[in-house]
C-alpha cells in the first residue's frame, strides 16, 4: 500500500507540477503581451465579443452533454454530431429558399424556416440515437455506452459524408443580419448580436423550463434517482428521450448560429465543436447547466483572447493558429486543478 501511495503521490506531484508550469508560462506571456503593447485597446474589444459568440454556441452544444450527463451519468461523444446533421440538413432548406428568392423578399420568415429545420433534425437524430443506440445499453458497464457513443458519432459522421458528399458547402448568405451595431463604446457586428441574444434567450428558456414546469421536475427527479422517479410515476423512458429531444434541439439552434459565424458546413464540422463544447461542460461542471453555459462562455472568449493575450510576447508568429491548443489545454488544467468543473460537485464513488 505504501508503494502505491507513493506511486500516487508522485504522479499527483507531477501533474500539478505540469499545471502550475503552464499556469507560469501563460502568465509571463501575459506580462510580455501587455508590456510590449502589442494588443491594441479596439483588439480587446473585438477579441472578447468575438469569443462571447463563440462561445455561446459552444454553450449551447454543452447543454446537450450535460443535460444527458445529468440524466443517465454517460457522455454522449456523438453529440456533435448531432449539431453537424441540423446545420448541414438545414443548409438544403437555405439554398432551396435562397435560390426561391425568399431570402430577399422574407428574410426573417425564411431564417425561422432554416432554424426550424435545423432544430428538428437534430431533434429527430438525438432521439434515435437515444432509442437505437443508448436505450439497450442503459443497465450496462459505462464503458460500453461511451464506445457505443464513438461508434455513432463515427457512423453519423460518413453517414453525412456518404448523404451530402465531403466537400465544405457554403450557406447563402442572410444580407438580414449585415452590418454592425453601436452601443456606446461597444462596436459589434449584427451577426454576433444575433448569435449571443439568440443563444442566451435559448438558454433562459432552458432554465426556466428545468425549474418551473412539470416535465423539468420530473427531469430533475430523475437524475437524482430513477428507481424511487419510477415509483412515484413518471414515466423515466419518456423523460430520458425528452432530455434527448431537448439537447438535439439546442444543437440545432446551435449548428446554424454557427454558420451565421463561419458561414460554411462540412461532414466533420461537429468533431472540433463537440470536443470543445465538452470541455466546456467539464469546465463548468458536467451535469450543471449553469455550469454548462458558463463553462462555454468562458472557453470561447479563452480560445479568442488567449493565443494573443499568452502567446504574442514570446514573438510566436500567426498565434492564432493555436487557440485549438489554448481549449484544449483549459481541459488538462480542469482536470488537474478541479475535476468536477467550476460549478460541479464530487461523485461519490
């Protein structure tokens, strides 16, 4: 037993270690960037509403993973793609109304029409996850459900590639939400306005949902215990596909809130957003939806402001090309310093 304490221990002490050396090595960039000057008050300003949309959407992608988290105890992995199927589904819809001329006569009508196409997709897709590939699986070790959620997420990926074909499809565009808006000192474009008042709404929505109506209740009641939910009778199937119809509609708000930043779709598009969008429910605390939605609005302006904030003092050409490893390397600090998340609470094992 000694043995293995010590073995722990220093394994434990390297791993902090790693952590307070990143920690130092992104502190001293810091005071690098900020003493040469090279961030300029308006790049401020841009980088940090920049990563507020971001992460918005990474929020709502979150929800997904820590509303099914919260349910069942399992990471759903196939959740980007989940997103990926409404974006890449709806974008159909937008060409068919764009080249119908929709998009100029209706612009607003012809909006809801993709979102609503987006979000059932995803919907539709989450469900038959859940009732396909989760559902059989529910008294099984964990690991079986995280490989099932793999192999889905693989499946729904060539799936897509196989349906839509693999080459990177641009969305007409919504000349709607062109241009920008001032609001004192605060200059963003339309674009971004819509993307953060859009995901925060859904967001409110989700909260109030969970904390006064009934069926939030009863989802609340579940994740505690299904057992003792059953007994007192609700209906636990239903109330697991609901959870499931629920994340799939958020990542389809979220698939086109995406496009409306980077205006593209593409078969592997929910790969980098999923995993990030992850790490953001781990950061906020896997299972909390406060947590969740905090967790993404604070990794996206991370990954925005960090590669220049930590990176541009050390004379890194192009640091933008490593805000992946910013998020990423958030998720080992989470990790080592806080393994159930900002808002998370320890599992009793």
């Amino acid at each position: 037993m000694r043995v293995g304490r010590f073995r722990f221990s220093l394994v434990t002490l390297f791993l902090w270690l790693l952590g307070g050396g990143i920690i130092a090595f992104a502190l001293y960039g810091s005071f690098l960037t900020l003493a040469q000057g090279r961030i300029q008050p308006q790049q401020w300003q841009s980088l940090v509403i920049a990563g507020t949309a971001l992460g918005s959407v990474y929020a709502l992608i979150a929800l997904g993973y820590t509303l099914v988290y919260g349910i069942l105890f399992m990471i759903n992995f196939a959740h980007g793609e989940v997103f990926m199927w409404g974006a890449f589904t709806a974008f159909f819809a937008a060409s068919a109304l764009n080249d119908a001329g929709m998009m100029e006569s209706n612009p607003i009508l012809a909006f809801f029409l993709v979102l609503g196409t987006a979000m059932l997709v995803s919907m539709l897709v989450a469900i038959m996850l859940e009732r396909i590939a989760y559902r059989p699986l529910r008294g099984a070790p964990r690991l079986v459900p995280l490989i099932t959620a793999i192999g889905a997420s693989l499946f729904l990926q060539y799936t897509a590639r196989g349906f839509y074909g693999s080459g990177v499809r641009a969305y007409p565009d919504y000349n709607l939400f062109d241009g920008v808006l001032s609001m004192g000192p605060i200059t963003l474009s339309v674009k971004q306005a819509v993307v953060i008042v859009a995901a925060f709404s859904l967001m409110v929505l989700l909260y109030l949902f969970i904390n006064r109506t009934r069926t939030g209740r009863a989802m609340r009641a579940v994740s505690e215990d299904k057992d003792v939910a059953a007994m007192m009778g609700i209906n636990v199937d239903r109330i697991i596909v609901t959870t499931f119809a629920i994340g799939g509609l958020l990542a389809g708000a979220a698939g086109i809130l995406y496009t409306l930043i980077f205006n593209q779709v593409l078969f592997f598009m929910g790969f980098l957003p999923g995993i990030k969008a992850f790490t953001a429910a781990v950061l906020g605390g896997i299972g909390n939806v406060i947590g969740a939605a905090l967790g993404g609005l604070i990794l996206g302006i991370v990954e925005q402001l960090g590669p220049n904030l930590f990176l541009s003092g050390y004379g890194i050409p192009s640091p933008n090309q490593l805000k992946d490893v910013i998020a990423f390397t958030v998720l080992v600090l989470v990790l080592i310093f806080r393994p159930s998340g900002l808002l998370g609470r320890k599992e009793n094992t």
